[in-house]
C-alpha cells in the first residue's frame, strides 16, 4: 500500500513509540575537505533554484542596511544589534534548508513553501528561537556595558569606523572582540546543525541543540575550519555595501544544509 507520509517526513524523523528508548543520535566523522564540499552542494543547491535564494539574500542585504542606518544615529546599539546577525540569519536559512530539503528528495522547490517551513514544527523552533534570544539579549548588554566602562558616556563614532581603531580605543577593542567571540562561539555550538535537524526529524530542541554541541565539541577542527569558511566569506560580502550577501547568504544557508547531513547520521 502506498505510504501517506509527507515529503519533509523521512525514515530518521519517525518517533519511538510509546514507553521505547530514544535511538542514540550518530554523529559521521568528518574531514578538513567536508566543508568545501557543502560549500559546492550548496552552489548547485542555489543554482538550481536561484530566484528564491536571491531573496533570501536581498533580506540578508536589507538587514545590513538597516546595520547601516542604525550606526548612522546610534552607534553603541549597532554593535549590539549586530549580534542579532547570529540570530536571525539561522532562522531566515530556514526557507533554504527546505529548498534543499525538497531538491534531495527529487521535489520541485516552492517559494510559498520555503516561507511556512517554520510551519511543521513551530513548537521546537520556537524553543529554540528563545534560547537564542536570550544569548542574543545577553551579547548585547555585554556589549553595551563595556561601553559604559570603557567611555565617559557613549561615544560619537559617526564619523568613520577607523576611530575604533585610534590607540586610545585598542583596549575596548580588544575586549569586545573577546567579549564577542565567546559569545558568538557558544551560538555557533548549539546552532550549526540544530534548526536544519529540527526541521528535518521529530527532534525536541533540546537534544538539536545537544547534538549541535557534541558535535562541535568531538570534530573540532572540522567545525572550526567550517565556522572560519562562514566568517571569512560573509565579511568578504559584506564589503560592497553587503551586496555579496545575495549570493554568500543563501549558498552558506544551503551548504549548511549539507553539513548537518553529511555530519548526523540517518
């Protein structure tokens, strides 16, 4: 008999029954070479459906823009909101991991349905959506109280993002990178494979994020050379007035794809 399964529910997402244990969650080993790899699966992933990944990646540009704005009239939050790149940008990949959800699955990509991926598993998503929130909250006023411990008052750096760079600023500098990195470090952790895992199988948040972190935690190098890749290509987009988002943001959103099934296994 035919089975009535949807094309999003696969034989990994079905849930034990009743009273049964959880199957472990197998992690693949991986190699240096895997994240090129996603990398390229992601460009063909964006080839083959170019009109919705192009905009996914005008609302990355769009967000730098409004970045842009909001340093133009208040610079302290910019640093701050710019946090909200790590919390958002997993969320708006949601709509490409679906794309290439459907392309692994032989199914034509839809544009409406990439917007309602969310849709199937609200719950979870929302869970986690949280959790990210709070670190984002937490980055934020990290941030903003440097500011107050390092200035007298906040500081007008209208002018020109070189006067962070003047000697008498280093010191804040150099903090806030630190201050940054842990934080940016502990989302990368939780989130790299966690909302594509959420999306695929019937898995709570919190086992997503857990396994998200062991896997950072057991192929470090791997995952660190993949995070290295993200941030080097996503500040090279930046450059142009963020124009390179439109092709850097969905290719990374589809590769991140790739990387969450080429490291979980089915």
């Amino acid at each position: 008999m035919p089975s009535n399964r949807s094309p999003e529910t696969t034989d990994d997402s079905r849930q034990a029954a009743p009273g049964a244990a959880s199957p472990a969650i197998v992690l693949n080993p991986l190699r240096l070479a895997d994240p090129l790899r996603w990398l390229l699966l992601g460009w063909r992933d964006f080839v083959r459906a170019p009109g919705i990944g192009l905009f996914y990646g005008a609302c990355f540009m769009v967000m730098g823009w409004a970045l842009l704005e909001v340093y133009a009239h208040a610079p302290a939050y910019t640093m701050a909101l710019s946090a909200g790149f790590l919390l958002m940008g997993p969320f708006l990949c949601l709509g490409l991991y679906r794309v290439s959800q459907r392309l692994e699955n032989g199914d034509k990509p839809d544009f409406g349905d990439s917007l309602l991926a969310w849709d199937t598993r609200t719950g979870q998503l929302a869970i986690f959506g949280f959790v990210l929130l709070v670190l984002e909250m937490l980055w934020g006023r990290a941030t903003l109280v440097l500011f107050a411990v390092s200035f007298d008052g906040m500081p007008d750096f209208k002018g020109s993002l070189l006067a962070l760079l003047e000697p008498e600023n280093l010191p804040f500098v150099a903090a806030w990178v630190a201050v940054g990195a842990v934080f940016a470090a502990l989302i990368y952790a939780v989130s790299v494979v966690s909302i594509p895992m959420i999306l695929h199988r019937q898995t709570d948040a919190v086992t997503a994020g857990l396994t998200s972190l062991r896997l950072v935690l057991t192929q470090t190098g791997v995952m660190v050379w993949w995070a290295l890749l993200i941030t080097g290509l996503v500040g090279v987009a930046l450059l142009p007035w963020f124009a390179g988002l439109l092709l850097v943001g969905p290719v990374i959103g589809h590769a991140s794809w790739h990387a969450y099934r080429s490291a979980v296994a089915d």
